[in-house]
C-alpha cells in the first residue's frame, strides 16, 4: 500500500511534470520530446520486456515496446516516466518494466504515477461533468468507460481503477462495468470514436531520436566509424542507407583498425 503522504507526492510529481491540457494528454509521448528525453519505441514482440528507462549522465531514456497494445504502450511510457521523476539519480539503475522486477512498492508507486499522468483528478471529473451527463457513480456505464479510455488515451482497466480511487464508482459496480467490458471494449469504443480503435491494437512505430542519426551521420562522415555500423543503424531505424549516407567512405572494418578508429 502507497501511504496517503506518498500519494500527495506522487500526485503533485505528475501535476507539475504534466503538460496543460483540458482533459486528456492526445499525445503523451510528446512529454519526452518537450523535456529533452531520448525516447525509443520499437516493436520487439509482444511478448517481450514492456519498456526500460534509465537517468543517465547524458539525459534521461526511455523505452517503450511498440508491439504491445497501444494503451499499454502509453501506461507503460508514463510508468518509466514516474521512476525517472521518483526512483532515480544520474547513472542509477536500468528499470525494466516486466513481471521479474523484485521492488514491488517501487513498481505501485510507478503504476500510481502513470495513472495521475494520464488521468489526473481535476480532470477526468471536468470531463465526466462537461461530457458524460449527469455525474453519479450511478450513471457510470460502459459507454462511459469508452468515452474516457478515448479522451485520456489509457484502458478499460486504467479507467476503472482510477474511478474507483477517486471515489466515483465502488468496488462492486467496477466488477460490474469490468464483467460488462469483457469482450465487448473494441465495440464500445469504435462506437465513441467514429470507429476508432487504434488504441488496441499495437502501433508497431520505430522512432528513435533525431540527434541518433546525426551522430551517426557526422561519425560515417568523417571515417570515425565503418561502414557496418552506420548499416545497422540503418536497419534499426528502417532508414534507407543511401539515401542518408552519401559520403564516399573507407568501407572495411580492417582499414579502421589499421589507423586505430575502431
């Protein structure tokens, strides 16, 4: 259990790290990009580690699996976000968001981080008063549900979680909105979203950030590394090599080791 002191910090962590919004966050990833932070997204299975996040000397990184759901890609964004702003100092610890992960209050106080991020207070009651009719738990239905995991980019379960901490909806009628949910969420929410239901279903993106490819580009070109690295790099980025890599170069590996650049 997460103390009501440490709530109270988390919640103003997330406040003060969220960008203005009226309601929900259309583009979350943008947080990384608006504080200078390396972030990867790559598809490397869904079965495969969630994301890793790290605060390096250089800068804070983030990664994220793309071939997960992309709701779960965006919880588990603002969860690695929430160890950086929470768990971390410069050059600390790889945190790896997977089931093997040994710190458990670490990992609620991250969950708990991802979802004031993503669904604060204010502003999921704005949204159900300004747009979800009258405001009662009673009113709560599945169509509801559908309505805030589209606004506020997050998932049934995220939803239904933060309604019942905030006091919105209890215990048993968050059973029952889950047991009428089951099966049924891509139906709710094409229904809401003019049949849009990108966010279950994994978005697959490679984005990587721009500084990377100048770095490499700038290497290649000046013969600091061979040409092999600046083809898996390529292959990493889906980048067309030719088209990023014009230098005429000294291609093999055995030329850089004979004038020590590699």
């Amino acid at each position: 259990m997460i103390s009501g002191m440490r709530k109270r910090v988390i919640e103003r962590t997330a406040r003060e790290c969220r960008p203005q919004a009226m309601y929900g966050l259309h583009d979350p990833f943008c947080l990384a990009r608006e504080k200078g932070w390396y972030l990867f997204r790559y598809p490397i299975g869904e079965d495969k580690t969630l994301g890793l996040s790290q605060n390096r000397s250089e800068g804070k990184v983030i990664f994220t699996n793309s071939s997960a759901l992309l709701c779960r890609e965006i919880f588990t964004f603002a969860h690695e976000v929430g160890h950086l702003l929470l768990h971390t100092q410069p050059n600390s610890k790889v945190f790896r968001d997977d089931k093997m992960f040994v710190n458990q209050e670490q990992e609620r106080e991250a969950d708990y981080f991802a979802s004031c991020l993503l669904l604060p207070r204010d502003n999921l009651r704005n949204y159900l008063e300004d747009y979800c009719q009258v405001f009662q738990g009673k009113d709560i239905d599945a169509l509801t549900i559908a309505m805030v995991m589209h606004e506020f980019r997050v998932s049934s379960q995220t939803v239904l979680i933060a309604l019942r901490d905030y006091k919105h909806i209890t215990s048993k009628q968050e059973q029952e909105l889950a047991k009428m949910l089951e099966g049924n969420v891509n139906k709710y929410l094409r229904a809401v979203s003019q049949s849009d239901n990108t966010l279950l279903k994994p978005s697959n993106v490679i984005r990587y950030p721009e500084e990377f490819l100048k770095i490499i580009r700038d290497n290649y070109k000046n013969n600091k590394i061979p040409k092999k690295v600046a083809e898996n790099f390529c292959a990493f980025s889906m980048t067309d090599f030719n088209s990023i890599f014009l230098h005429n170069h000294l291609d093999d590996e055995e030329t850089f080791r004979k004038v020590g650049l590699t």
